[in-house]
C-alpha cells in the first residue's frame, strides 16, 4: 500500500471537503500520520494500547490513518440488490466481502506488510504486543521483518473474529437505517462500510473518552477531545455515550467480553443501585420504575416528557455530584432528543417562548452534560447545531435583537470551540466552521436521529 506521511495533519480540509468523491478517496488511502502517541503494555493499560508522548491539547491531531482493507462499497451494493441468491444481511455480505479482500492480500506476496498488520490484531494482548511498532500497524512495514502468510494458515473463521473485534463499521448509521434506505429506492450510498484500522484498534475503551475520531472516505482521522497529560493513556468510547449505565454495562459484557471499569461506570453503577437518600420517597419510586423503562416504553411523546419530569426531579438531589449529572443525563440523551425532535417537528410556527424554553431547558443541560464527558461526540454536535438554529430563528424572529444577541454569539462560540475539537484548526477559520457545520449537518442528517423540522433543524 503506497502512502505518504502528512506534513500538516491539522490541516484536514483537503481530506473532508473534495467536492470530487473518487478524487477524495483516492487522496485520503494514501494519507497517514503519527502524532504525539506510542503502543505499550504497561499495568495501567488493559492488555495494550496507545499513550501520550508528551501533553496533548483538546484538538491536537493524535493520528490519520487509512484502512489497512476495507470492504469496497461497490462491491457490497450489487451483492446486497441480488442478496435472494446470496442470502445474508447487509452487515454479513459487508464481513464476507472483507474477508475475501483480506484473502486476496494474502495470496499477494507484495503485499505481506498489509497482511502483517491485520495479522497483528489475531489474539493481541499483553504477551504478543511488545514487539510491536507503529510501522507494522499501519502496514508499513519492511517485507523482511514481516512473517509470511498463506490461506492455509487461517481460516475464514479467524479472519472473521479479527473482524468482529477490530473492524469499524459505518458511520453515524446502522447497517439495518442503510438497508432500509436502499429498500425505499433512496439515493443515499454511505462512502464506507467497515474497514480494518490496526492501529486505531490499539486504544481502548472508555465510557469518558478523551478523543474523538471522523473519517474521510476510508480513512480515520482522530484529535485529541480533552486534554491529556503525557503517559495518559488514550481512550474512546465502543458504544454511543447516549445510553444509560445498565445498557452499556450488557452491550460491552456481551459483545465486547469486559466490563468498563471507567470513572463513569464506576459513578453511574453506585447511583442506580442506590438511590440518593435526599429524594423523597415519590421520586424514588418513580426513579425505580424508569430504572426498569427501555426506549420503547417510552416511545410516545407524554411518556418521554413524564420520563424527563422524574430524571430532572432525581438530579435536583443535593447529594448527587455536578459530575454524576452529567453522566445519567448523558445516558438519558436519547430520550431528551426524542423529544425534542419531536417537539420540533409539532411547531407549526415560529413561538419563540416554546423555542426558548426547550432551548432554555432541554439543549442547554444536554450541551453542558456532553461538553463535561463526551465532547465533540457525534450526539453532542447534533444538540449543538440545533442549539444553534433554535438561537437563530429566537433572534430572526423577535423585535427585540438587542435582547439576544448574546445568545446568538454563545451559541456561535460553542459550535466553534466544538468543531475546533472535532476538525483540528478548521476550528480557527470562520469559513471553515462553516464547511465543518455543512459536513455535519450531511453527517447528521443520515443519522438516525433528528428529522427534519418546519423550521430547518437538523
């Protein structure tokens, strides 16, 4: 695999915004580099992982790096339109599909530093990753230092687990939203699928990530999403941060074989087991039953705003920590946006009392929430740009602009300050936030999370 290292990874416009998609494509699989990060093994890192070499600021490119293989969107398309003759959901011919790339690599005899750096990901842990270098990962390898392999030294089966265990699959949609997109004929072909990253497949997990990873085509581009002190371990979450302490806690036992032992588990864990003595016994009461509430008990609008009612009356407790907050409405988001998009979507006009009380006290909470342990995430630039287009229709809207000004240039600031986390120095350019805020709202807008409004939200 030809690459080329970059010489400015904070410059990532040239990866994001190419109006020619072959043409982008094909500059972002010959990109890579390597920021101030290195593998180790330590005893404060689980098995092995990526630290920092020296301190990192929230927004500093940590690495960019191509998909080592990756299952080729046009090949996995006409499989998909013919799957009555080759049965298997979207997710399974997307697997196939990369398991015969991964094959064809290893029958290429120039191309076994590509097969040694998937080949690395087969039973990684403490004992075999000491002797691994950043050059083997990304596939950059000397041919000599490679061990050779052949199909018959593994099966589909481990090609498969590799796959299962390291490979990122789309982006911001499930295979399940896409499948049923090309079901309704829709135009919309997601510019990847899944794809092996070995060495962004060195980071572990946590539930309070402090970096943040975007793709270009087939390739990762990750920035750092809060400061880190040299030696601190990098870390990003497996899951979305929008799930509640009980749903993550099954989702990582059962398909990722840990249970997160994070600050926020450890916080969450203790709270929804015990209560706070301070809540009255009603709340309480009402706090076990929504323990006992998935996401499709509260699929109808009074449900959801009953169920915000009980979650900000439990968070008024005065024995619950700033942080603690944060962390259970962060778990709750899904609802919060649930019914905001809903509520979004009721207004037939534009009430600026009923824009600003849910901008007031639905996205502001969640904003701050996200800022303090999931920032720049995907879901907190989506409460971000509403916020911002909630401001902006208040300040269009009423006669007294002197009045919200402010708020139209906080809410600005805030998208800013985000994208600066998200894109690097795209952040420092008005002009670049803006193409930053088009490539998310065209990210978000095939996320299956705000619909669109009567006023244009995302």
């Amino acid at each position: 695999m030809k690459s080329h290292k970059l010489e400015d990874p904070f410059d990532i416009s040239s990866l994001l915004f190419q109006s020619n998609e072959d043409d982008a494509n094909a500059t972002t699989r010959s990109c890579y580099y390597v920021g101030p990060v290195t593998i180790t093994n330590t005893a404060a890192v689980s098995g092995r992982g990526l630290i920092a070499t020296r301190d990192i600021a929230a927004g500093e490119c940590l690495f960019v790096t191509p998909a080592t293989v990756f299952a080729r969107v046009e090949t996995v398309y006409p499989r998909w339109v013919s799957r009555n003759s080759q049965p298997g959901t979207l997710e399974e011919i997307s697997e196939q599909v990369l398991i015969e790339e991964m094959k064809s690599l290893i029958s290429n005899k120039d191309e076994q530093a590509t097969v040694g750096s998937f080949m690395t990901l087969m039973g990684a842990s403490a004992s075999n990753t000491t002797s691994l270098s950043i050059a083997q990962l990304l596939g950059r390898g000397s041919d000599e230092a490679t061990t050779s392999f052949t199909i018959n030294d593994i099966s589909d089966n481990e090609l498969l687990q590799i796959i299962r265990r390291n490979a990122f699959g789309p982006d911001f949609v499930t295979y399940l939203s896409i499948e049923q997109r090309w079901l309704d004929h829709n135009t919309y072909i997601p510019r990847r699928l899944l794809g092996l990253f070995p060495f962004a497949a060195m980071i572990n997990h946590s539930c309070v990530p402090n970096a943040v990873r975007v793709f270009a085509g087939d390739t990762m581009i990750a920035h750092a999403c809060d400061s880190i002190k040299t030696g601190q371990e990098i870390v990003w979450s497996y899951l979305p941060p929008t799930q509640p302490y009980p749903q993550r806690h099954a989702t990582l036992r059962h398909q990722h074989g840990f249970v997160c032992q994070c600050r926020r588990c450890t916080n969450e864990a203790e709270f929804w087991n015990t209560p706070p003595a301070s809540l009255s016994i009603l709340t309480r009461d009402s706090w076990v039953r929504l323990c006992n509430r998935t996401l499709d008990d509260v699929c109808v609008q009074e449900a959801r705003s009953a169920t915000i009612r009980i979650l900000e009356d439990v968070l008024q407790a005065k024995d619950i920590t700033n942080e603690t907050k944060h962390f259970i409405r962060v778990g709750f988001a899904e609802i919060y946006i649930s019914y905001l998009n809903y509520a979004l979507q009721l207004t037939k006009s534009v009430e600026v009392d009923h824009l600003d009380h849910l901008l007031q006290r639905i996205c502001m909470p969640l904003h701050l929430s996200m800022a303090a342990c999931n920032n720049a995430s995907t879901e907190h630039l989506s409460i971000l740009h509403v916020c911002y287009d909630l401001i902006g229709t208040i300040h269009s809207a009423t006669k007294e602009r002197h009045l919200t000004v402010n708020k139209l240039r906080f809410w600005t600031a805030q998208v800013q300050k985000a994208c600066m986390v998200r894109y690097g120095n795209l952040g420092n350019d008005i002009e670049s936030v803006r193409k930053a805020m088009q490539h998310t709202r065209a990210v978000l807008r095939n996320k299956d999370g705000f619909a669109q409004s009567t006023h244009g939200f995302i």
